[in-house]
C-alpha cells in the first residue's frame, strides 16, 4: 500500500493494517468462508453500535437500498424520488425495483435533497422517497418523515457516506427510517465491498435476510448448523445478495477503529474549515445544528464569480502531488437517461454546485504536514487567479 500513494497525497486510503490481515486466518482455516456466523456478528455489532434491534448485512449497499426498496413495497411502475445530487448507485437501485427515479434539485448549504422541491415532485405514482445524508451529512430526517405521512409514503434513508453521524443526537438508522450504510473503501470504514440495511421493522429484517439469499426459507448459518435434514423452500425470487465470512471479519476489526475514525475526520475537517476560512474564494461545508457530520469526503465550493474552475484547480493541485476530484455530478446528464429529456431549468442548484465544486483529500492518517501541503498549495493558486 505504501508504494501505491508513494511520491503523493491520495484522495482517500483506508485505514488497514496488519490486524484486519490476522483476522483472516481462522475465518480461512475454519472452512466457513461464505455468509456465516462473522456475518451474524458483524450485524450484531453495526445494530449495538447504531441503535437498532435489526441489521441485514449484503454485498453492496446498492443491494442494501433495493432490498429496502423491495420490502416496502416499490413495484413497476412506481415512481421513487431521489436526489439528482448523488451516486447513479442509487437511481440503479430504483430501476433494479422496477420504479422510475426522479429527480429533484438540492439545498446549496447542505448538498442534501430540497424538501420543498421533494413536495412538489410528488405525483399519483409516487411510492417512496430515497432520501441521501450526502458526503457524511445526515439530512433534516423530520421534515421527510412529516411529508411522507402526508403523503401517505415509503421513506428509506441512503447514509451509504456516513456511518457514524448524528441527526439529532442519534446515529443515522436510530430514526425509525429504515436505512443503509456502505463499506466501500472510500467509505467510512471497509469491508472491500458490502452494506448493510437497518431497521427497527422485524419483517423488513426477515423478509430482507429471505431476499439476499436467493429467496430461500432458510438461511445458509441454519441450515449448516443443524445435525438432521433441513430443507429450504422458495416463496419468492430473491438475489445473492450475501456478505462472506471474510469481508465480515474485516469489518468487525474495522468496527473496533470507528470511534477513532469519526474523532480524526472531524479534527481534519475543523482543521481545514480554519485554514480555508482565509481563502475568501472559497465555501466551506455547512454543519446544521441538527447534525453531526461524518466527513466522509470534504467538499469546497468555488464562491460564485469567481473566474477559476475545479478542472483548473484539480490539475493544479495533480502536480503537487495532490489527488482532488470533481464535486458530485448531476445524474440527469447522464448519458443513460438521455431518453428522458430533462428540463435544466428543474435543476439550477445541482447544475451551479457541479460547476463549482471539489473534494480534497481527507481520511485517517493524513499528515498534518500533508494537510498543511493542501492548504498552502489552494492557497497560491487562489493568490495566482487574482
């Protein structure tokens, strides 16, 4: 790993080491390698952790979101809203239900979708709300809940980005919304792949687990477990959705560091805010009162009128040394809902922070000595524009 960010500062790195490599081998030597007992204590461990009775582990939190989906009912021809403002992961979680995304414009503060414009786009064919806690970012989880009641709506909460922040006092999943986290490598904390769905509903939870197994009655730990003959049936088509063992035993080490993740996030994040607070060309990330955030990425924003663009910005900052990349982009450009014909005039804030935005690096064991780096090398390029 050192030689793969030798000679430069990474966007992101997870935090590994030689204790998730250890781990591995009695999970490999105990000839139990696929979904198994590591599985069922990682999903204990994410549900004590969160706050929850209920913990489905998957192979994606892709999975995860549209086995949420399922459970609550989405179907064909249903319409699912989503934030235009995030992974297209999401707006395929939709589509591998059978719904159609739609998508609404974000709040410029926060990068999370816009209640008022999320009411407006409500229609006859309208089933759930995905709402996205974008970046580390919880979203206003209470003003959702109070327009999917009047609406008489599915909700399901998207904190694939953050694991380990606050609405309200309460970890992401704690909120009576069932939701999903995500243990890609960018990610809070890893599994390689993986995700998790959390709820408090009993049936969402057994039905899921039903799902993720190909539809079988009985689960794999079950059936293995048991000295006589147990055999499974099939009530409904499911997917292979499973977690392994492996990715599994990862996690709970992983699980062990999240603490001290969340604690280095933020300091980085803080240190950045101060730093970046004299560079009057660019926006800070907003914190709410409401929420604690994860900084799961760090997003600046260019202030609007300003000449220099994030392109001019990222390849600056390439030949430091410095991995930067492109604020989220809006998913109605892309070339896979071309057929949709998109108005531009329904997206203005997307459209403006895309144009704007960026992410710097920020992840456990960056250097203050790495961060300073950044912020001296934002800070000529500013000085070099004016």
């Amino acid at each position: 790993m050192k030689e793969l960010f030798k000679n430069h500062i990474p966007l992101m790195k997870p935090w590994l080491g030689t204790e998730e490599w250890e781990v591995l081998k009695d999970v490999i030597l105990s000839g139990w390698v696929s979904q198994g007992p590591k599985v069922q204590e990682f999903e204990q461990a994410i549900a004590s952790f969160v706050g929850v009775k209920y913990a489905v582990a998957t192979n994606s939190c892709t999975s995860a979101i549209h086995l949420s989906l399922r459970c609550l009912g989405v179907r064909e021809g249903d319409e699912v809203i989503l934030s235009d403002f995030t992974c297209m992961a999401d707006a395929n979680a939709v589509i591998m239900a059978g719904a159609t995304p739609v998508f609404v414009d974000i709040d410029e503060k926060t990068f999370n979708i816009d209640p008022v414009k999320t009411e407006q786009a409500i229609s006859e064919k309208t089933k759930a709300i995905l709402v996205v806690d974008q970046i580390g970012l919880p979203a206003d989880l209470d003003t959702f809940i109070e327009i999917a009641k009047k609406h008489n709506l599915r909700l399901v909460d998207d904190a694939a980005t953050s694991l380990g922040a606050k609405y309200k006092g309460r970890y992401l999943g704690a909120n009576g919304v069932t939701t999903m986290y995500s243990f890609h490598p960018r990610k809070m904390i890893t599994t390689g792949e993986g995700g998790m769905l959390i709820t408090y509903d009993k049936n969402i939870a057994e039905q899921a687990k039903i799902l993720r197994a190909s539809g079988a009655s009985v689960s794999d730990l079950e059936r293995h477990k048991a000295k006589g003959i147990i055999l499974q049936k099939y009530y409904v088509n499911g997917y292979n959705y499973r977690m392994t063992d492996i990715q599994a035993a990862i996690g709970l080490v992983q699980m062990k560091k999240l603490p001290d993740i969340i604690r280095m996030r933020n300091e980085q994040a803080e240190y950045y805010t101060q730093a970046f607070s004299e560079i009057k060309e660019l926006e800070t990330p907003l914190v709410p009162k409401y929420a604690t955030h994860a900084f799961s990425s760090y997003l600046l924003k260019i202030r609007k009128g300003e000449e220099i663009k994030p392109k001019e910005i990222i390849n600056k900052l390439a030949e430091k040394n410095i991995s930067c990349r492109f604020g989220i982009q809006p998913l109605h450009k892309e070339p896979y809902f071309n057929n949709r014909n998109f108005s531009e005039d329904d997206y203005p804030v997307t459209n403006d922070v895309a144009k704007r935005s960026f992410f710097i690096p920020i992840f456990p064991g960056l250097l203050k000595e790495d961060m300073d780096h950044i912020i001296d090398s934002l800070k000529e390029i500013f000085n070099e524009s004016t």
